[in-house]
C-alpha cells in the first residue's frame, strides 16, 4: 500500500468536470494498493496519517497532527502508484492489486477514515478524475506500508 500525504491550504476532485470532493485545510491522500497487500494494513496506515505531526506551530516546526487541527481529508485512489519503470518507455502495473480488490480496500481504508471524526471527502474510485490542489508547504511524503510496517505485508 502506498500513500502520497499532501498537505494543502484546499483540493478537490472532480469527474466529468463535476466536483465531487473538496475539503480546506488538510490533507490530500492519494492511495494505492499493491499485490500482496492486506486489509490489516488499513488501521496503521490511517493512525500514521492522523498522528503525523505536519502542520507548523508559530515557529514554522511540524507541531501538530491533522486530528489537532480538525483539519479534512480528501482520499483519491490512484493505482498509478503502483507503477514498474524498470524496462522500456511505458509503465507496467503488474504489481497493482486488481481493480475489484482494490476497490473493496479503497472503501474500506475510506470507511475507517470517516470513524476518525475528521471531515472526509473522496474522488470516484476507477473513474477519470482531476485533481486540483493548493499545496501547502510545500509538504509531500510517501508512505509505504513494506516500509513501514514489513510484517504485514507479504511480497
């Protein structure tokens, strides 16, 4: 599972020039999920979201995390992260998790996300989508679960 945290001022996410997700101040997470990902990565990859401590306090250091903040997510799948660009011009992705399995982790790690109390917008999971964002910082980490949690990933 792989996770770009974007820290924003405001994103949305629109499909068929229609928004369908907009939040303020937080984070935009872009999700992916590989093979040999599980559904028990779902809770610590979201408690390493909420406990990370990106935005400043008055000094401009990393002091807060996005539940002290009440700040929202916007969750956008996007198995592109899943991307092999070892051999030739054109990615390969087939190392993503079918759609079907990925779609039910993607509903899941959102349904764990709204239990959070935080404000949570989504895009449309498999669907063509724009994604407009104010970054913040500009502040961008990429979480991976094999590196972050190894024992709960099978490879």
């Amino acid at each position: 599972m792989k996770i770009v945290i974007q820290r924003v001022k405001k994103a949305s996410v629109s499909v068929n020039q229609k928004d369908v997700g907009l939040i303020n101040r937080g984070y935009l997470l872009l999700v992916g999920f590989d093979l040999g990902d599980q559904l028990k990565l779902l809770q610590p990859m979201l408690d390493k979201i909420c406990h990370l401590k990106l935005f400043p306090d008055d000094h401009g250091r990393f002091a807060y995390s996005i539940e002290e903040i009440a700040g929202e997510l916007l969750i956008v799948s996007q198995f592109t992260l899943s991307a092999e660009l070892k051999k030739g011009k054109k990615p390969s992705f087939t190392k993503a998790l079918d759609s079907d399995e990925a779609e039910d982790f993607f509903e899941r790690f959102v349904a764990l996300s709204r239990k959070t109390g935080l404000r949570i917008q989504t895009g449309i999971f498999g669907e063509l989508m724009q994604v407009s964002l104010q970054n913040d910082g500009p502040v961008t980490i990429l979480m991976d679960s094999k590196v972050l949690f190894p024992s709960l990933t099978s490879s």
